[in-house]
C-alpha cells in the first residue's frame, strides 16, 4: 500500500472550530461519486469542512488552495505536489494544453493502489470550473474531485446529478442546524436573540461574528463593518492596506501598511473576522472581507494605488507575474504592467490562452503597446470572437512598417480563413523572405498555400527547412511539429507510407509529452490517409467516431475533417443513411465555425443523397452489388475479445496479447465474459467471498481501472472498453469476446480453470467445467475409433486418476484394437484405483475379463 495522506497543506484548525459531524459522514459516504460540490456564499464553512474531512479520512488527499487567476498548469502542478506519486507532474511544461494536462495526472492516479481525494479550495471563475469538471469526467473508480465555490457555473452539474455522478452541498446544507448555532455560541459564550437567530439562518461566519457582539443585520458586508469597528483604531485604520493581498503575514503587512502595529493579527482574530490560518504565520482572508476591506481602499485612490503598487512588487519577487500584473493595472501602473506583458504574452501564446493575452493588453492601454504586443493582441482578438478588430490592428501595423514576420504569419492566417489563398501565400511568403532566425508561425501558412497553389518544390523546400532547424534545437514541441508539417508535404509529395512514418513519429513524440489532444489531431491525418487509401471498415469507423472527444476542445476545422472521412467511410460500408446524417452534421460544423467547406463536402453529400434516392450503395471496397437483405445478421463487432481461462489465464484484442498485470483484474475480465454484467456489489461479493469490508471495495476500484487502462491499450481512443451504466459494469459492445470453454471439447478442455484464483465462484465454476469436459470427452470418445477412443480416455486419466468412466472406457478401446497386453494392464490399474481409493472391487462385467488366477 501507498503512504499516508499527506496533510502538510490543509488548513490547520481554528480555535473555535466547530465539528460537522454529519457533514463529514456524507462525504465519507460518497466515495463512489467522482465530483462532490460545496456550492455557498462566502462564510459557510466550505474550507472548514473540506480542510476537517482532509484531516480525518483514512484516504489520500492532495489540497490545493485556487488563487483567482490560476490557470491549468497552476492547479494541476498544486494537486500533483499533494502526492509523492505524482512528484513528476509538479512542474509541468507551461506550454502543456489543460486537456493534456488532464491526462497525465489521471494516468498517473490510475498507478495508485488506492483511491484519493483531490481538494481543489476557493475555485472563483468558470474556467476554472470548466476544466476541473473536465479532470472529474476522466477520474476513474476510487478517485475523487472535491471544491468549494461560489457558483456552479462551468460545472455542466445537470447530467451529474441525473446521471447520479455529482453531490452538491449548498448553504442549505452547509448552514448550522439550530442545535449547531445554539453549541457553537454556548461555546463561544455569546448569547443572540430568537428573533435574530432565525434571521441569520444558520450562517456561520455570521454566527461568528454575532457571538462577538456585532450588530445584527442580514448584509453580510454590514457584519463584517461592524466585526471592523471593533478593532483596536491603529488596525481599523490600517488594515484596508492589506485589501490587495490573497494571503496575509507579518513581513508584507509591514510593507503595505506599517501603522498597523504589532499584535494586530491577533486582534483580528479575536473579534471573528473570517481568516483562514494557513500555518507558518500565514492567513488567508475570506472574500467577503477582502471585498470590504476593498471598497474601504477605494475611498482613498492615492492611498489604493500605493497599496497595489507595493501589493505587485511582492507578488512580483515571489515569482507570480500573472497577479502583479493585474496589481499594477489596478494601481494605474501600465509601465510596469507592459513590462511583465513582455514575459507573460509568450506563456500565454504557447498554452493557447488567447483571452488571457486579450484581457491583460487591453487593459494596459492598446495604443501604447509595443508592435510585437499589438501583434499578439490581434491574433488574442482574432481568436475570441473580435476579428475584425485584430484584423484592423494586424492592416495598420502593416500600413506603418511595423509588422514583424509573426504579424505577417498572423495576418496570412487570417487570408487563409478567408478563402483568399492568394494572399495567404504572399502574405507568409514575405514574411520567410525578411530572413533572421527561423519564425515557426511563417512556415505553416506558406506550406499550406504553396499546396493549393502546386508550388510543391517550393512547399518541401519550407518543410524541410523547418525540420532541420527543429532537430538542431532540444525543443521537442517544435520537432513534433516539424515532423507533422514534412507530412503535410509528403501526402503531395512521396508515396504514402512516407508521410505515415512521419505523422507517427509527430504522434509519438506528442504522445511522449502527454499531449493527448495534439496526438489525436495527428491520429485524425492517420486516419485521413487510410481513407484516401481506399480502405473501409467498421474498425475505421469506429476510430473515426470515438476520436471526437479526443481532439482539442474549440478545434472545429479538425472535428469538420473527422465528420467528413466518417461519412466517407460510411458510403462505402453502404450506411448511407449514417453518412448523409454524419455529413450534415460536418456542414452544419462549418457554417456555425464559420469555415468554408469547400465544394468537396457539398459534392460528396449531395451523391449520397442521390445514391439514397436510387436505393443503391455506392460501388467501393466493402459496397456489395445490391442492397442489403432486409434479415441481415449484424455484422460483428469489430474488436475480438480472445480470453483464455484454462491452464493459464491470458487475453489478447484482436491477436494483440493485453497484459494484465493484476490477478483480480483477470479474474474481473473472465467474471464479465462470463456473465455478460454486474452490479459492484455482485462483483466485490464474487471476487471476494461475499466480504464487504471497505479494503475489498477499495481494491475492487484499484482493479476496474488497471482491467480499463490494459483493455484501452489495444482501443480508439475516447472507447470506454469497461463502461458503468445503469448500476452495473460491462464489456464494451464494441468487443466480441471469445472464450476458450466455448470451443469444442478436446484435450486442451481439462486444464484447470483459472488455477491459482481461490474465489468460491471460481472454485465452483472449476469443478463444475471439469464435470463438463469430463462428459464431453467421454462421449467424443465413445463415438471414435478405437485409437482416438484410447488417447481421450489416457487424456481423462492424466487430468483425473480417479476417473472410472475413463478407466473403462481405455480398457474397452485396447481391447478393441486388439492389444490385450495394454488392456490387462489397464485392468490391473483400474481394480487397484478402485481397491485403495473405493475399497470396491471390480464391477462384474470387467471382473469376467480377468484371468481365473487374479480374480
């Protein structure tokens, strides 16, 4: 088993830190769900509760406090660093798409041998949201997703819920019942009124604040003013210096606001204002008090702009850019601001945050920025929906001679999309020809547009200039890249098989990284050169469908292509009715995405049409000369499922061998072949003898996903080989599963089922086969000739001594084929078996063939 939970980053307990005893048991008991929500206003507890869980559960815990702005790469790199296990992933390549992202700590999770929790504390924004509902679609069994905001967008909570994958815990939930409230201020010695105790409904940060003695009012800015008045005067008049920072200490309180004076933490404290201890003399406010002390702020904007200013400068020295950037623009520092924009713009170009870029160079003032930062403001545009804006910044800079060849390669892009190849191709080309150091961006577009145009030589040319250039560096995004771009050539340019040696080397390099999303859109070219290939086949098909949710999200050229070849496929396999729905759906793609789909998508659609009006299959590989019979079975699945059970157990997907390292993962494997489904108990009660200690669920968990990840090796991605619905588990409809005890009996029949596995079902259905191929080969035997007869019945002897059928059956083929020296010797060992295991004798039919002497 694996270490302990790792506790060092959970929030430590408050001093009047009350236990929500009945809380906790819920999220005890709902380790099953993949997403449990604490969904309430600030002051209810949520990083109380989730910090008290982290503290008790016997589970693995990773907590991560979320900062406002934190992206992906920041939540992922704080979640792996709460599990040694997952120390690699701690300082990912900030270049890493989320979903990629997502990927890697879901794999490495699946190495656990036990279940864990991830705490993810004070998620603020939707995108957030977003991708962490992402990370809990991909968790598998035993694993675990636990927040707290204040809003559930972002979190698509409805399927969850209907689907029952999802527990949110709202203020109703998280509020104090009325024997809580009474507890906490007997505790506190506070006393409150009936009437205002009802009022406040059970909110504990105004529980809190009113056992103090505060007014009572319902605002919750007014409980916070008035827990502020309380205050010794040099902190009241001090503390909204401290509005800017996420987390307080002593040191930067100096700095921001050195009248505060010592003790002042302490004071804090004492009157219930809601901070969060964060050990080491660190504490985090809550928002609400942060939102307060704010607005307190602005009333003095000089005093505000120092205060953010000094507020940036250590978030700056602390190495966090990204929130003193943002502290510099509230202070009205837009130098320092462009200054840091210098350093982030690039890390947010390579993750493709391109809001991010638009958010923080729109705020520093557009008309004062750098041309290389008007440039990248341009594309941000062009990407979030205000193109023409970029394309109008993108004309001007080139009007005034200064776009650099990234602006060119940009502005190439944007032709490209257009439809104007032309200039897509001038555009890209002027750009190569200023020389300098090698600008990536150039060299797609111009490729591109050299293709459509036939300037092969001139396209391989550019395609192999970026490959070198690419293999001389140690960057291996950009030798992926250039390995994908030399494809995109060679497709034109080489036979076949070339530009598929250097799409997989494209794939395996981004594979390497984890970057799933950039590998599927470079399987999806795979796949497209198949297709071009003439090939056709359920197999293809099925690829093509499942890698849907496997290509990058917003990646709408890419999921365009894929509709495309899958209705290509389809008309060929003669699924017209499929075809014409999978290529509409393909223009519909285009024409919301607003990319023009070319007179191929339109063409191939309407033939399909026709061909459906007529009411034949277009001629092609797997097109047979008519329509298919109205009775016509199935076809198979298209995936084949060989699973061995006797003598040694092993499996392979379609003659692929799968390696099933766990026992209880194979065991589960036969389980389901066998038995077509079953619930989680029927399972843990099988595979453990009915026990239903918490350990075997646990590892019945750690089974479901190794039994996953071993099948998934041999799949499509985004094919779920062990899906759970409906309560239960099953092999995916997608395999045809063969097992070895359906073959016809023959000698291989009497090996043990599943030796080594002690289950009680296995043990019964051991016993139970062995009977059936015991009967089996006894009655091949009976209807063979003599020598066959023989070998059979030596084969039953061999796998069982004791078997009489067996023994009598050898005697009588001997004797038929004329060897009595063998068959009195058979005699012989048969009236010994039966003396000394039976204390019988021979039965009187075979007693007669004795000589007189030995009876």
């Amino acid at each position: 088993m694996t270490s302990a939970p790792r506790r060092s980053a959970v929030p430590r307990p408050a001093r009047f830190e009350r236990p929500r005893t009945g809380l906790l048991l819920q999220l005890s008991d709902t380790v099953d769900l993949p997403l449990i929500v604490l969904a309430a206003p600030a002051g209810y507890g949520k990083t109380t509760l989730l910090a008290q869980y982290a503290r008790v559960t016997p589970r693995r815990v990773a907590w991560c406090r979320a900062g406002a702005h934190d992206g992906p790469a920041t939540l992922s790199a704080r979640l792996a660093a709460g599990l040694p296990e997952l120390a690699a992933l701690a300082s990912p390549d900030p270049r890493t798409p989320p979903g990629a992202l997502i990927e890697q700590l879901a794999a490495a999770l699946d190495t656990l041998n036990e279940g864990a929790d991830l705490i993810v504390d004070n998620v603020e924004d939707d995108a957030q949201r977003a991708w962490l509902s992402d990370l809990a679609d991909t968790l598998q069994e035993g694993h675990r997703l636990l927040l707290s905001t204040y809003s559930t967008g972002g979190l698509r909570l409805a399927r969850r819920l209907a689907e029952g994958r999802a527990l949110v815990l709202d203020a109703t939930d998280l509020a104090f019942t009325p024997a809580e409230s009474a507890a906490y201020l007997s505790e506190r010695g506070g006393h409150v009124q009936e009437r205002d105790l009802a009022h406040l409904g059970g909110w504990p940060a105004g529980l809190a604040l009113s056992a103090h003695g505060a007014s009572r009012h319902a605002s919750a800015d007014d409980l916070v003013r008035d827990a502020l008045g309380t205050l010794p005067p040099a902190v009241q008049a001090h503390l909204c210096a401290l509005a800017p920072l996420d987390v307080w200490t002593e040191a930067d309180a100096a700095a921001l606001a050195p009248g505060l004076g010592p003790g002042w933490v302490a004071a804090v404290q004492r009157v219930g204002l809601p901070v969060t201890p964060l050990g080491g003399g660190a504490y985090s406010p809550h928002r609400l008090l942060s939102r307060v002390l704010d607005s307190e702020l602005a009333r003095e904007p000089a005093r505000a702009r120092s205060a953010r200013a000094a507020a940036a400068e250590i978030a700056e020295r602390r190495g966090d850019p990204e929130r003193a950037a943002r502290l510099y623009l509230d202070a009205g520092a837009l130098p320092q601001a462009r200054r840091l924009a210098q350093d982030l713009v690039p890390l947010y170009r390579d993750r493709g945050e391109h809001r991010l870029t638009r958010a923080l160079l729109e705020r520093c003032g557009p008309d004062t920025l750098d041309p290389a930062l008007q440039e990248r403001l341009a594309w941000a545009q062009i990407e979030t929906g205000a193109a023409a804006s970029g394309e109008a910044r993108l004309e001007a800079l080139r009007a005034a001679g200064q776009l650099s060849p990234s602006g060119l390669a940009s502005l190439a892009m944007v032709r490209g999309r257009q439809g104007d190849t032309g200039a897509q191709y001038a555009l890209a080309r002027q750009g190569l020809a200023q020389g300098g150091a090698p600008v990536p961006a150039l060299f797609w577009p111009f490729v591109q547009a050299a293709l459509r145009l036939g300037h092969l030589h001139e396209a391989e040319d550019a395609a192999d200039t970026f490959w070198r250039w690419a293999q001389g560096g140690a960057d291996p995004v950009r030798q992926a890249e250039a390995w994908q771009l030399r494809a995109l050539v060679w497709r034109r340019t080489r036979p076949a098989q070339d530009a598929a040696q250097a799409l997989a080397q494209a794939r395996a390099a981004y594979e390497a990284l984890g970057w799933q999303g950039r590998a599927a859109a470079v399987h999806l070219d795979e796949l497209d050169l198949a297709v071009q290939a003439g090939q056709a086949s359920e197999v293809l098909a099925l690829t093509l469908d499942a890698l849907e949710s496997r290509l990058p999200s917003g990646a709408a050229v890419a999921q365009v292509r894929r509709l495309r070849l899958l209705g290509t496929v389809q008309r060929r396999l003669g699924q017209l009715e499929a075809a014409e729905g999978t290529l509409r759906r393909a223009l519909q793609a285009a024409q919301e995405a607003g990319i023009d789909p070319q007179s191929g998508l339109t063409q191939a659609l309407a033939e399909v049409v026709q061909e459906r009006e007529r009411g034949l299959p277009e001629p092609g590989p797997a097109a047979g000369p008519g329509p298919a019979a109205p009775d016509a079975p199935p076809a198979p699945a298209p995936y084949r499922l060989t699973v061995t059970t006797l003598g040694d157990c092993r499996a392979a997907i379609n003659g692929q061998a799968i390696k099933l390292g766990l026992a209880k993962a194979r065991e589960l494997l036969v389980w389901l072949a066998l038995h077509g489904s079953g619930s989680r108990d029927e399972l843990v009660t099988a595979l453990w003898d009915g026990s239903a200690e918490e350990r075997h669920i646990e590892y019945f968990r750690v089974t479901v996903r190794r039994l996953r990840a071993a099948l998934r090796e041999h799949l499509p991605d985004g094919l779920d080989p062990l899906p759970y619905a409906d309560g239960r588990y099953r092999l995916d409809a997608a395999l045809t599963v063969v097992l070895d005890l359906h073959a016809p009996a023959g000698p291989g029949a009497l090996k043990p089922f599943l030796p080594g596995v002690d289950s009680e079902w296995a043990d019964t259905y051991r016993q139970a086969h062995a009977q059936r191929a015991a009967a089996a080969l006894l009655a091949q035997a009976a209807a063979s000739a003599p020598p066959q007869a023989a070998e059979t019945c030596r084969a039953l002897l061999s796998a069982d001594p004791l078997l009489c059928p067996a023994h009598e059956g050898l005697i009588l083929a001997l004797r038929a084929q004329g060897d009595e020296a063998a068959a009195r010797q058979a005699l012989h060992a048969y009236a010994r078996v039966l003396r000394e295991e039976y204390g019988e004798g021979l039965p009187p039919a075979f007693q007669a063939l004795l000589p007189q002497a030995a009876r």
